[in-house]
C-alpha cells in the first residue's frame, strides 16, 4: 500500500506533490517501509516466508486554518491487494478520525472537514487497515501514521510584559543601556519565518535606539538633561517573517524617566537683599529667610548656608530647613537701634552631597549679600545694673533708706521713668521706693535673727507710655548688731563626787549667741562679783569661748549637803558688749575609785552600806519570787478540801498522800486522828477507809488521860497485821501514811519565826574596822546595839 497527496496550494507544495505521487514513499524524506507487520489471518495456516512489501508511508500534511467552502484534501491511502474492483475496504481510526479526518473506504482519499489551528494541536496520531469487504477480513497488517499541521503565519508578535516603566540617569553616556524587551510569536519557529521576529523604533527618536535583534534599547544622545526633559515615551515594533513585507507586527510602548544627578550648582536668585528686623525682637527668635535656587532634586539639591562674613556674624546665626531648604536667620544678640542702625552679612549657600563626575559643572555654591535694617521701637526704661545689692541695719527706723535704684529711656526722646514696687509677695510690703528717684526705703524694723535677707523686685516705667514696663531685682542685706547677750549652749548636768580634790575639773562649759561672729564671737566667763566668794567652786575661763569648773576643797558630803548653785557671768565682744547670768546647778554624788559616779540622790544610802545596783536588782528578784511562792502555796491550800475517797465504786489501789505541814484546827477537820492515839477506839472502828461500811460507826469518847499512855508504834504494827489476816480485804494493798511527830521535844523549837524577839549577845563593833564601805552597816546595828542595851 502507498500514499498519495495532493493537497498542493502553491507551487512549492505542487512540487512536493509531485516528488510525492511520483516516486512514492520510498523517496520521500519522511517515508519508510515498515518490515515484519504481517498478522496471523484467522482460518489459515501460519506460514513463514518472506513478507511483501506492505505500507509504503510515514505521514500527511494539512494546512492550517483552511477556510474552503469543501472539506481539504489530505492524501490517499492505497493497498497493493487492492485490483481497483472495490473489494478492498479501508478503514481509519485514531485521533479525529470520523470527526476531523474521514475517508473513502473505496478509494482511501483522506480528506479533513475541519480548520485546524496548529497552535492548539501540532500533529495527530491515526491507524489505517485494508480489509476484504466480503469477508472482514484484513489483508495486511494495520499501521500507524501521522497527521501534521502545517504551520502559516497567523500569529503576530505579542510583548507579554508591556508597557515598561524604566529610568536611566540623566548625563548618560550615549549606548547607555536602558531596557531588554522581548516578543514572542506563537507561530512554529522551524518552519519558515513565521516566528522569526525583528524589532524596531516607531516612536523616541533620536533619543533612544533599539537592537532589531536583541531588543536592548539604549540612549542614542550625549547628556540628557533631566532639567530640559524628564520623560520619554518610547514604542517599540516586532514583526515577524524577518520584517518582511506581508509579515505581522506587534508594539508595546516603554515610559523612560531621566533621574536626577547632581549637575547644577545652587543659584541666588539676587546678588543683594535687604531685611528690616525692629530692635525689640527676641534674642533666639528667627527674624528672616533666604533661599538659593537648585534645579536638582532630592538629596542632591540639599544645601548648607553659612554667614563667612560681615560686621554682623556675631549678632546674627543662619541654619537650614530641611524641609524647604530655605536659610533661617536668627537673632544671638538683641539688638539696638540707638547704638547702631544695620549690619552686613556674606550669605553662603552650598550643596551637601558633590558628584565629583561633574566637578567642571560648579562651583556647587553661590554667595550673596545680605543687610540688615534695625528698625527704632520705643522700649522700656532699661536700669543701670541688671541687678541690685542693698544693706541696711537692723532695728533701723522705719524710713531708713536703704539704695537706690536708676533706669533710663533708651530711646532717643529720653522720655521720664517712673519707679514702683509690684507687692506681689510679701517681702515687697517691707519697702516703699520714690516713684521720681527710684530711693528705697524700710517700711518695716527689721531684725537679722529672724530675716537676714529680702529680695524684691522693683519696676520702671515711661510716664507717657506706662504700658511699657521693665523690671529688675534687688536683694537687701539685713546687717547685724549686738542685741542679743550670749546663753550658755545647753543644759548642763554638772557632778561632783563626794572624794573629789582641791582644784579638779569638773565641768567645761560653751556658750552661744544669735548675733553673727562680728558681734559674739569672743566669750568672757566669770564668777558675779557682787556674791562673796564661793569657797566650794571656782571659774576659769579658757579663753577658747569655753569655760572650765573647779573644785576648791578636798571632800564633799551628800548628807550634808547634796545640791550647790553657780552663778556665771558670760558677756560677748560685740559693741556695746552685752553679757548674761546663768546659774550652774552641781549634784554631790558617790563615785568610784576611777571617777565614775555609782549613784546620786535617794541611792546613796544603799551605796554607803557597800551594795551596787546589781546587787540591788538580785534582792528585788529575790522578794518578787517569794510573794509569788506564798500566793501559790494559798492557791494549792484552797484546792485541796476533796474527799480521800475518789468514787464509792473505785476499787482500785489508792494512793493517799499527806503534804500538809499542820495547820491546827484545819488538820483535826482534814484527818481524824483519834484512831492514831487510842487504840481501844481503833478495835471497834475496823472499817477501812477505802471500803463503803455497812452501818455506820458510833464515835465513843474516852478520857485524854488514857490517850498519851498508847503507843503508836505498837498501834500501827497491830494494824498492819489485822489487814494481812483480814480475808475480806481486797486483792491489793492500801498505802496509809500518818504523819505523827509524837510528843513535844525537849530541845524546844528550831524554827526562825521566833527568832527576832530572842536576845543575842554578840558585838557587832568589829563592823567598823571594815572600812568606808561597811560604815553604814556599823552605824545600824550600833543603833541596835545600844536599843537594846536602853
């Protein structure tokens, strides 16, 4: 079987349909013979043997985007079995067979009903089959082949990524590149030039170029100049088929903006200006602008202005807005008309950031002049001193002048001033001023102790515009004179022992005065010289400001006398001198031997029997202890009226315990004890104490003759053996105790409560011979001694 076409258009296709009719597949560059395909027809025998040629064809082409009114031709199919008697029957299957591909099942002529785009689908894949059509039967193998679209130039270039927005510094070098931009075509770049796209420029000349190639636009000037003109719209054409003519194009357009350099010096716009700044204005506050003009823009049109010179550099300062990049001119110094009417200043003004690629564009600065007109104001009265220190005595007259204060009107009218006090605090009130000579005077008697300083504010005004007011402080210094007499510094505690010397130190006294160092700060001690003198203290004074306290005896007695008064007499070295009276009170007290006083007052008589405090603190523990053992000794004596026998119903052993001292008729009421002493009274009483009796026992009186015969011991051995032989007594032990003394013992009482009406012979005059410390304790019981002996 071999393939026909006649699907011719133009010439070149008539002669590829030539060369395909007429030397068949086998001379077609995509034909080949396939081998080897022969199929087992179903009823015969397999026979291997050498296979014919059989399908002598590769594939078919199609034009794309047919638009005929009759379906296109694509090709024949044709089977060496076929005789042309129409017993052959061909069959297509595959992609679009039926739909887009039908065939001649007699003739296999294939043609395509359909226009095919080859940008939505390049080729299709069909099996073909001859069969015997009376018996279905295939004749030859089914083989495959293809179906190819062939490509026309339907599509034009297309910039998928337009329109661009691009910049480039202004005073590029020409070449400069600015922007790649790229076309695409979606027709098949192997077949023909369809998709072989070449770029140019419509619009932008002459300032840009393109590559026809590449598409790389550049700058096709020297120095473009952002401040001429900033943007450019530049398009771009790509049109396939190589540019030729009948081929189709595409544009796209790129927005190109020229950035800014720094390539233009600031400019003044004049040479010369003038500023008029009135003399009233603030030292601090801006009083003008200035501006110099930069073409650039951004960084490269910041600028820095400076005064370089001028009489009026020291009085004026100049700095940079940022924002507007505009020069601020501002005040250091106030100004003043009177003294002189205008300044000068050189006004620099110069970029920041330099381009030192465009360093023969500048000078990158520019300087102008500035001057500047002091306008005249009526001012206040400025004052001579822009403060005042005033003095003035204290316990002056009221009316005492105290300064005076002068201001004048800087103007030239030289206008009147007025003088006033604003009372506005309440030491403005302690001064009055003259309103014509600005003399300020005490409205108050001041005194330095109390107010050392005022501080006051006085104004000054024009009579004939009080509105215009201006103000000064002045300080007043409160001086000092002695009128205060100086006092001792504190309270003095002054002692004496009673073993002090002749000429010892007992005291160093000071002494203080409110008066200030000129008039208090040497102090003279002494004795009053009106008193006799004193033969048990004496004064000297140091002459330091202090003052020391002496004794002029050997010994003093606190029983004779405890307490001595001092009079001092204490004047200043102010003038006049003024002194004072104090009198010093000294407590004779007892001291040990290293001159640390023990005790003093009420104290001393214990001291005297030799006992220290810690001594005395141990014997009031001692007695507070005893009272509290006496208060619960009663407490327990209280509580113990409850019966021996705990309950009528416990049986069980029973430890009774007598701690009792004897308490006379409290124990016959605690105890009985008449069984203790008559033992006949015992044998009719055998109830034991811890057992409930049945009856109860009649008590029976018996002479006290009979009770001092018994014997107790005998008693208490008969008892013990009646209980062990006793078979009614419980199986444990009952525990008596009798705390009988017996008889009265003839040695006589050993107790102590009796002790101080007994009489004792011992001499108690060995006492005096201790010493000092024990002379007191002698002198007692010498006393006693001699009471007794009374």
């Amino acid at each position: 079987m071999r393939i026909t076409s006649t699907s011719c258009i133009c010439p070149v296709l008539v002669c590829l349909c030539f060369v395909q009719r007429c030397y068949g597949a086998a001379h077609h560059g995509s034909i080949k013979v396939t081998r080897n395909q022969t199929k087992h027809i179903e009823g015969e025998t397999e026979v291997h043997h050498r296979p014919k040629r059989g399908w002598v064809w590769n594939q078919f082409f199609v034009l794309e985007e047919h638009m005929g009114p009759d379906p296109q031709y694509v090709g024949k199919l044709h089977s060496n079995s076929d005789k042309g008697d129409g017993s052959v029957k061909y069959i297509l299957t595959g992609e679009g067979a039926g739909t887009i591909f039908i065939i001649d099942d007699t003739t296999g002529d294939i043609h395509s009903t359909k226009s095919l785009d080859r940008e939505q689908k390049t080729h299709y894949v069909l099996h073909a089959q001859a069969i015997d059509r009376r018996t279905n039967k295939p004749l030859e193998p089914e083989s495959e082949f293809i179906i190819k679209v062939q490509d026309i130039n339907d599509n034009a270039p297309k910039f998928t990524d337009g329109p661009y927005i691009v910049s480039v510094p202004e005073m590029s070098e020409m070449g400069t590149s600015v922007l790649q931009v790229t076309a695409t075509d979606a027709d098949d770049p192997t077949y023909g030039n369809s998709a072989r796209v070449v770029y140019s420029i419509l619009q932008g000349q002459p300032y840009f170029s393109v590559d026809p190639k590449t598409g790389v636009i550049r700058t096709a000037l020297h120095n473009m100049d952002r401040e001429a003109r900033e943007h450019y719209s530049v398009v771009i054409q790509a049109k396939d088929m190589a540019g030729q003519v009948g081929g189709l194009s595409g544009s796209t357009t790129v927005n190109i903006t020229l950035t800014d350099v720094n390539d233009n010096p600031p400019r003044f716009p004049q040479k010369h200006y003038q500023l008029y700044v009135p003399e009233s204005a603030q030292v601090g506050s801006a009083v003008g602008k200035i501006k110099a003009n930069d073409a650039d823009t951004g960084s490269n049109a910041d600028m820095k202005y400076t005064i370089i010179n001028g009489d009026g550099s020291g009085v004026f300062s100049i700095s940079t807005d940022k924002e507007t990049r505009e020069g601020i001119l501002s005040l250091k110094k106030p100004l003043n008309y009177e003294k002189k009417k205008s300044y000068t200043l050189n006004i620099e003004g110069a970029n920041t950031h330099l381009d030192f690629r465009f360093s023969h564009l500048g000078p990158f600065k520019d300087v102008t002049m500035l001057k500047v007109i002091v306008g005249d104001v009526d001012e206040p009265p400025l004052f001579t001193m822009p403060s005042y220190v005033m003095e003035v005595y204290e316990n002056a007259k009221i009316g005492t002048a105290v300064g005076t204060v002068t201001a004048q009107d800087p103007d030239t009218a030289n206008s009147l001033v007025r003088y006033f006090i604003d009372h506005n605090t309440e030491e403005d009130r302690y001064f009055t001023i003259d309103a014509s000579t600005g003399t300020i005077k005490t409205a108050k008697i001041f005194d330095r102790e109390e107010t050392p300083w005022c501080n006051i504010t006085v104004a000054a005004s024009e009579i004939d515009n009080p509105g215009l007011v201006s103000h000064v402080p002045v300080g007043v210094r409160i001086l000092d004179v002695n009128d205060n007499p100086p006092e001792l510094a504190r309270e003095y505690d002054v002692v004496v022992c009673e073993n002090a010397k002749p000429g010892q130190v007992i005291q160093t006294i000071t002494a203080t005065d409110k008066d200030n160092s000129a008039n208090g700060a040497r102090f003279h001690f002494s004795l009053d010289e009106g008193l006799s003198l004193n033969p048990n203290f004496t004064l000297r004074d140091n002459e330091d400001n202090t003052a020391s306290i002496l004794t002029r005896r050997r010994r003093y007695s606190r029983t004779t006398q405890d307490i001595y008064y001092l009079p001092v007499l204490i004047s200043d070295g102010g003038v006049p001198p003024l002194s004072s009276s104090s009198t010093l009170t000294i407590r004779v007290c007892v001291c040990e031997r290293d001159g640390r006083v023990r005790t003093c007052h009420a104290e001393a008589f214990l001291s005297s029997a030799g006992l220290s405090t810690g001594a005395l603190i141990a014997i009031l523990l001692c007695v507070i202890i005893l009272l509290a053992i006496v208060v619960l000794f009663i407490t327990l004596r209280r509580s113990k009226k409850e019966p021996l026998i705990i309950s009528e119903e416990d049986v069980r052993e029973n430890v009774v315990t007598y701690d009792d001292e004897g308490g006379g008729e409290e124990d016959t009421e605690a105890f009985d004890i008449t069984a203790l002493r008559n033992p006949s009274a015992a044998e009719e009483l055998k109830y034991r104490r811890d057992i409930r009796p049945e009856v109860k026992p009649v008590p029976r009186h018996h002479p006290s003759s009979s009770l001092d015969s018994i014997d107790v011991q005998e008693f208490i051995k008969q008892r013990l053996a009646e209980a062990d032989l006793d078979p009614s007594v419980p199986p444990y032990d009952s525990l008596q105790t009798y705390a009988y003394e017996g008889h009265r013992s003839e040695a006589g009482s050993i107790s102590s409560l009796d002790s101080a009406t007994t009489h004792s012979d011992q001499d108690y005059n060995y006492l005096g011979d201790w010493g000092p410390e024990f002379k007191k304790l002698a002198e007692l019981y010498g006393e006693i001694e001699s009471e007794r002996t009374t």
